[in-house]
C-alpha cells in the first residue's frame, strides 16, 4: 500500500513516501518554498505514480506564494505548475473521479481516466484565498468565483464534491 505524507516549516518542503503500508518510508524534496511559515501542505496521487502537491507561505505580507507541484514517478521527482488563481497557501486539493469531465462550464480537455477511475482534473482551495480547478494537473487554471474559506475539498464521483471551512461551512460543488 502506498501513501504520502507533505512537510515544511524547515529548509525543503517534503513529501514522505511508503510503498509498503508504512513499514518504511523515503523522503524527497519538493520545489515548493518553504520556511518557519511555508511549506507543503496537501498533497493527492490518481495512482501510484501521478500525483499533485499544494502549499505556500502563511505569512499575510506574501500572499502570492499558492504553488503547486506534479510528479509522474511517485513522489520522487516534482515540477512546478503553472500557479493556481489563488492566494495565501493552498490546503485543500482533491482529484476529481471520472472522465470526460465538463467543469464549470469549460471543457476539460485530456481528463483521461486511470484504472483507479480518477481523471487529470483537481480541485484546490486556499481558505480566504479563493479556490480553482485544473483540467491537466496545473498547466491550465480557472478560478472557481465566489468562493473562499475553505480548508478541503473531496469528491464522491465524477459531478460532485464537498469543501468543508471555516465555522463548520460546507459547500457542495458540482460540475
């Protein structure tokens, strides 16, 4: 079983690696900043080897430092996206499962689905930052209007999902 886990807060934002349930671990740089205040701090895989992660700068006198990264070998190597429309730190991302998605009005142009049945297409929200969504893993964005305040985003199948933030708010979006 593989899992991730996403660090900062210290010289290199990380993510740890397991591909055996936990039993041991690998670390690996991240290309996102990181400091006292920034770091990685969300991370997803649609299988074991695409995955997205998300983080950034808490401090408020640097608010356009929302980054994400995709990585193609498991976590071992990152490259940086495009930036999100967001500011401040992403926490939430999610992928959204299914294929042939048509988010917000937009075609999503190569959401090819995996065996795991999660297409390219991901979600991120950066609490008062706003929120965005990506048809390819970061190289094109497009901001979700009128939303913000969330920490986390999820979804149950190909049209809908939940963020969840600040003061119990839950915010059902569907595409």
């Amino acid at each position: 079983m593989n899992a991730w886990i996403v660090t900062g807060g210290g010289s290199a934002a990380r993510d740890l690696v397991t591909r055996d349930g936990g039993d041991t671990w690998n670390a690996y740089d991240t290309p996102l900043i990181s400091s006292g205040s920034a770091g990685a701090f969300t991370v997803a895989f649609r299988d074991p080897l695409n995955g997205i992660v998300a983080g950034g700068d808490l401090d408020p006198n640097d608010p356009y430092n929302a980054r994400t990264a995709s990585s193609n070998d498991g976590g071992v190597t990152w490259k940086l996206t495009n930036p999100p429309p967001v500011t401040g730190a992403i926490f939430g991302l999610g992928y959204v499962s299914g294929a042939g998605l048509g988010l917000g009005g937009k075609s999503a142009k190569d959401t090819s689905s995996t065996t795991t049945g999660f297409s390219r297409a991901v979600v991120v929200t950066a609490e008062t930052g706003g929120a965005a969504w990506t048809p390819d893993e970061g190289t094109t964005w497009f901001k979700l209007p009128n939303v913000s305040g969330y920490w986390a985003v999820a979804f149950s199948d190909p049209h809908n999902g939940w963020m969840v933030g600040l003061n119990g708010q839950i915010l059902k979006i569907s595409f």
